[in-house]
C-alpha cells in the first residue's frame, strides 16, 4: 500500500463520527489536498467506505444488500460479537462506514476473538445510544413450526 492511501485513511480515521456520513465531502476534501480519485478510490475501498466510481453521490449507508464478513473480520470478532455487528448494520442503527470503523478499532486495540462486551464498548464510542441486545427478527425459513 503506498504512503499516500494510508495518509488518506488515517485522515478518514482521524474524522469524527458524524463526519464520516458523508462520503462526498470526505471525497471532495481529499481532492482539494492533491488526492487523485485512484487514491481515494483505493483508501475508501479499504475501509469499505461505499464509493461508487460512477455514482459518486451514492450515501455510504445506503442499503446495498447482505452485509458478510470477511474470513479476517470473522477471524477478530467472535460469534456473539460477530451476530451484534451484523444485527446493528441490518437494523440500520450503524453505517457501513461506522461498522468497518468499528472492526478495524477492534483488530488494532484488542486480542482476538473480541468478546460481544468489548464490541459493545468500540460501538458506543462510534454511535451513541446503542441498543444493549439486538431484537430478533424471525425470517428465517428452517425454523420449526408446531
């Protein structure tokens, strides 16, 4: 990775959380400081910042889907941990930037697997007013029917 995209991240790294919603001016800051659009392409594809090279004023958080864990994020997180992320992210109480925030402070801060409290900790530091648990929503087709 060159030295430029990691300036970018640590950049997008040092922004406060409520900045980090919109992506478009995170873009437009980073132009106006002698990034080429490469570069920021490859710093927001990193942290999974949602940049859509031809539709750049795609929101971060719009819905793009099934969130899935890569083999390294799961390899962090444990599966409570794991389930709490991937609940908030479906509930649409964190974004998909605040999300990846999230594991990368887990991976960089603490001893893996994270335990689901510790996650909880990393989340309230990101996004204020977390739920404790995640209620449940039952779509699931194989559970049993009496």
């Amino acid at each position: 990775m060159s030295e430029r995209i990691k300036r970018i991240i640590d950049y997008i790294m040092d922004l406060e959380p409520t900045e980090l919603g919109d992506t478009c001016a995170i873009e437009d800051d980073l132009e106006r400081m002698g990034y080429s659009n490469f570069e920021i392409r490859q710093a927001f594809s990193m942290l999974d910042l949602g940049f859509e090279g031809g539709d750049r004023r795609r929101p971060a958080d719009a819905p793009s889907g099934s969130r899935v864990l890569s083999d390294f994020e799961k390899h962090i997180l444990s599966v409570g941990a794991q389930g709490y992320l991937l609940g908030l992210h479906r509930l649409g109480l964190v974004t998909e930037v605040q999300l990846g925030l999230i594991i990368d402070n887990a991976a960089y801060e603490l001893t893996p697997p994270v335990s689901l409290e510790e996650v909880k900790e990393l989340a309230s530091r990101v996004v204020s007013d977390l739920p404790e648990e995640i209620p449940p929503t039952d779509t699931r087709r194989d559970r049993l029917v009496h």
